[in-house]
C-alpha cells in the first residue's frame, strides 16, 4: 500500500454532503453525482437545499426537445431498428453540468426522485422501454407476415397505439417535466466552472484528486464499478459516482454510490482501495468557484431571500390544498 502525507478531508466539509441516495434501476448516475456536487457547494452558502434528480435526469434525457414529441420519435425510430434498453439514459458529468447551468434544477420536494420499482420512475422508464420493443416487435411480425416494407400508414398506426397506451398508463404525463421555479439554482451554477480533468491513473493525479476532496466532493467517471458486490450486471458498464474523502490511514476513497449495492456503513458509503479505485477512473470533475469573497456574500443573502418567499409560497399551497378532516 502507498501510504501519502496527506490529511484525511473530512473533518472540514462532512457535514455538508448530501446522503447517498438511490438511482434504482434507472442510467442516471451522472445526474446524481452532478446533483449532489452542487447540493454540497449550496449548503456551504448556508442554504439546507436538496435538488431534483428526477428533474435533472428528465432534462438530460430528453435533450431540450418536446417529450411528447421526444417520446414519439423513440417510438418511431423503433419500427425500423431495435434501440438499446438504456436509449438516451446514459450521459457525461459535463453534459449534465451544463442542464443545470442552462435551465437550472427544482427542488426535490417539488419533483421528487421515488427509486421503487413499482411506484417510481424505473417503472414510467420501464413502461417507456417495453413500449419500444413492442413497436419493434409488431413490426418484424407484420413485415414477415405481409412479406414487404411496410408503408408510412402501417408505421403510424403501430407507433400510436403504443403511444395511447403509454398514455393510458400515465407515463407520458409522469415523464414530462415539471413546471416550477429554477432560477434559484441557475444563477448559482453561473458563478462556477465546471472544471473536468481525463485521469492518467498516476499517482500525480491521485494526489490531485486528494487535494481537491479539502475543497470539496469530486464527481469521478469509472469504466466499470466492480465494487457492485452480487449484481454483477452493473459491474460491467460505465458508472459514475461522488468522491467524498480519502483516509491515509487505510490508503482508501469513501465513495458516495447510487447504486446502493454494496454500502460502508448506515451512511451507504462505500470504502475503496484508492489505487484499486484508480485503475478503472476515467475522467473526474470538481466546481471551481470563480467569485470574490463579496459577490459570495451578496448572493447568498439574495438566495436566502428568494428561498424563504418559495418556502412560503409551498406552504400556503399545501395549507389550501390540505382536505379538511373530519
């Protein structure tokens, strides 16, 4: 083991990191792990938010166009060719840093991200999925039995009856995104660099990492995550997850998971041989804070503001809301 002179992190901003929370049976691994980059640099303003992953998945997923739309056009191409189980689901940290920075993230209160199976969005993706293979599937059965291409009508008619049933289901309502204020973590976003660097597996780049965990959690792209204990059907996949300390004195990261398969603790962290950890790093990202001490303070009495009439106006909603009791 390579023991490093350097001082373990988390006395410094522990407190600040958000639980680890799971993603369920969903790819939005990125978009956890640029969530909770961002939930941690908010605290440390002073400000006890938690940020919408589903939000932040839903806007990674459907790219900025109509999801309505969106979701036809998958429907659509899958007449023709069978897209992958995971369509669209996968990402970059980058490409979700830059989500939060164009439109901003709710609150997790206002769209919360429910991982259950039976009740949460890997049902609505799994609807989404199975409908895709449907069209596929009635498609081949159609075009092997009429023995010819089908025509545009023959197409249209297989896409919308998949559609209307996705519709029926309440998948199509459930994956649109939400209407809701953004501007909070917006402006926020816009005074940080997202700053991403490709890892060469050294020990340089390793003590680099260290350093930037006194500073903050680092966001870290992995070829595989083979810590994935028994579901070894993650293992083999790209993965992202948070760095959030490493311990000189075991030569180990400690490792926010979204997977939840495998957990350090009642904190659901994983502990990882960091030179272990280092062999499957790809890529890490970290904020980088480009304010001065005065624009850090104005904003963040201008945010307290701007929370504390949300707050109230969430309130007065749930107050007129509430059904009476009897």
């Amino acid at each position: 083991m390579i023991v490093m002179p350097l001082v373990f992190c988390s006395c410094s901003i522990v407190s600040f990191h958000s639980k680890p929370s799971s993603q369920g049976s969903v790819g939005s691994c990125h978009s956890f792990v640029v969530a909770s980059i961002y939930e941690e640099k908010l605290k440390l303003e002073g400000l006890q938010v938690e940020l919408s992953h589903k939000d932040l998945f839903l806007r990674v997923f459907f790219q900025g166009f109509d999801e309505r739309q969106e979701i036809l056009r998958q429907l659509t191409m899958s007449v023709d060719r069978k897209l992958p189980k995971t369509y669209n689901e996968g990402s970059s940290l980058n490409r979700v840093a830059d989500q939060v920075k164009r439109y901003g993230v709710l609150n997790a209160e206002d769209e919360p991200y429910v991982h259950t199976f039976k009740s949460g969005l890997p049902m609505q993706m799994k609807h989404l999925r199975h409908a895709r293979m449907k069209v596929n599937h009635k498609a081949s059965v159609l075009k092997k039995r009429l023995g010819r291409s089908l025509t545009r009508a023959e197409k249209a008619t297989i896409v919308d009856a998949q559609f209307a049933l996705l519709q029926k289901q309440g998948v199509i309502d459930a994956l649109c995104i939400k209407e809701g204020d953004r501007s909070v973590v917006r402006r926020f976003a816009a005074n940080f660099e997202f700053k991403q660097a490709r890892a060469d597996r050294s020990l340089k780049t390793m003590k680099h990492i260290v350093t930037l965990l006194h500073r903050g959690s680092v966001g870290a792209g992995l070829s595989q995550y083979p810590w994935a204990g028994r579901a070894s059907r993650h293992s083999t996949s790209g993965h992202a997850v948070v760095l959030r300390d490493y311990d000189p004195a075991t030569g180990e990261f400690v490792v926010s998971n979204p997977w939840w398969l495998r957990s350090f603790g009642a904190e659901r962290y994983d502990r990882i041989a960091a030179m272990e950890f280092m062999s499957y790093l790809e890529t890490y990202v970290w904020l980088q804070d480009n304010r001065p001490g005065a624009m850090r303070k104005a904003f963040s009495s201008e945010v307290t503001t701007s929370l504390i009439a949300m707050n109230q106006h969430s309130s007065s909603r749930a107050t007129t809301t509430e059904p009476e009791k009897k």
